[in-house]
C-alpha cells in the first residue's frame, strides 16, 4: 500500500518521476511541451529514456513520437519511452505498440514515510557512513553489482551533474565499504538510488542499514516520504523494500527497440 493515501494521483507520479529524472540528469535534455527528450550516451539506458508527460489528442500525440524518434537519430541512438497509466498520454502506449514498439522492462515506483523506515530498522544495523560526494570506495561496490563493463567516466559525469543536495552511503564490515546507496532531496521528497550489496555482505543487514541512513538523513533535510524505483521481477530488492515500509504508488513499464 503507498505511503501516500489519497494524494496518490497522476501528478504525484509525474512529479516524483521527474524528480528521478532530475536524479539521474542526462548530459543533453531537451523539453517539447512537458515531454523530456533525454540524452546520455554511455549512461544507462533508462537515463536516456522519454518522458511523456504532455496530454494531446491521437494527431499531435503521432507528431510527438516522430519528434522524439528524431531527436534520437539526429545524436546515433534510439528512441525508448516510459510508460506510466495514468501519468502519461491516453493512447500512448498503444499508439507506440502499432508502430512496433515493445513493451519491457516492467518497474515499480514505491513510496515509504522516513518516520516508518526508521521504526522499521534492524537491531543490529551496521555502521554507515554519508559523504556528500561519490568516493572511489562507493563507486567499486556500485560498479562490482550494476557496471557493464567499458570506462566508468559517464556514470561519474552524470553523478557531477547532480544539483540538488545527495548523500552517498557507503555500509561498512570492518573498514571494508559492502553495501551502497544514494539520496537525493528534491522539493520535499528523498529519491533513492543505485542500491548495491557486495555478495559477500548479502543476507547481513547492509541494504537496511543504508535505507535507515537514508531515512535520518531525508528528516534532517526536512523531507517526510521517500520514493525508489525498482523492477517488478526482482524479487530479493521487493522483499527488501516492503520489509522497510515501502508500498508501490504505481507500475509502469517502457517501450523498446522496433
């Protein structure tokens, strides 16, 4: 169940996804009538997705795509959109399907009170610590579980990119850093990203420890509800965060590759 009761409406999801948008700043964003168009080459894919969030009828919703679909051939890439129910245009999705878009890579945007992810923290948490910049120790963790291998200096660029006050937790078993996350304050809401437990720590706490870190952190930035995006089909991360006090505020999915 979300955080959030009543106030879960469209304009809450949209304005929580361009907060994720914010969080995860393309080098090149262009906006067309409430559509972000975003580019990042060397980023991941979903840093360089489309972000629909203008209404429009059938017409203008088919000159919208082929903008995008432009934008992306004019820098060597292709167009991917994200898709919300409820936050993007009617018609969207199936318009893009007729033109041989795929449907994949189903997510989940959750919301917890930080006030409820305290109270739900272990016992036993391990010891974490904030830096307000990402540390070499922070980046092996975060690249050992999500790096694709090649140079890292995108990802470093994009994390520079970052305006907005961000905490970079790093949990640690000895002085070794096992477990990370980042945080990000936007408007009265904490977004949390790039949560990464080594193997060897999982099972023990870490990623706990780093969302009660989190939840401290976002109350001294005067920030009551946190909010994370994570894939439908990843079962172990669900667990984890309905366990903290996490609920889905909404599904959503993308349209891929022709």
């Amino acid at each position: 169940m979300s955080a959030l009761g009543a106030e879960s409406g469209p304009e809450t999801v949209r304005g929580l996804q361009e907060r994720a948008a914010r969080a995860l700043p393309a080098s090149t964003v262009e906006h067309s009538d409430g559509w972000w168009l975003r580019h990042a080459p060397g980023c991941a894919w979903w840093v360089e997705t489309v972000l629909p969030h203008g209404d429009g009828g059938r017409a203008a919703l088919a000159c919208r795509v082929t903008g995008a679909e432009k934008f992306y051939a004019d820098r060597g890439a292709t167009a991917r959109f994200q898709i919300t129910p409820g936050a993007c245009p009617p018609g969207l999705d199936a318009l893009l399907a007729e033109r041989g878009y795929r449907a994949e890579s189903p997510m989940s945007l959750q919301t917890a009170s930080a006030v409820r992810v305290l109270c739900d923290a272990p016992a036993n948490s391990l010891r974490v610590r904030l830096d307000d910049q990402p540390t070499s120790g922070w980046f092996d963790v975060w690249s050992a579980v999500h790096g694709r291998g090649g140079t890292s200096a995108p990802e470093w660029d994009m994390l520079r990119r970052v305006n907005a006050p961000s905490a970079y937790a790093s949990a640690m078993i000895g002085g070794a850093v096992v477990a990370v996350g980042r945080a990000v304050v936007d408007t009265g809401w904490v977004g949390l990203f790039g949560m990464a437990t080594a193997p060897r720590a999982r099972g023990r706490g870490a990623a706990r420890s780093v969302l009660a870190a989190f939840a401290e952190w976002a109350g001294g930035h005067h920030a009551d509800t946190m909010y994370l995006q994570v894939e439908q089909d990843n079962v172990p991360a669900q667990r984890l965060y309905r366990r903290a006090g996490f609920g889905e505020l909404a599904g959503y999915h993308y349209r891929g590759v022709r």
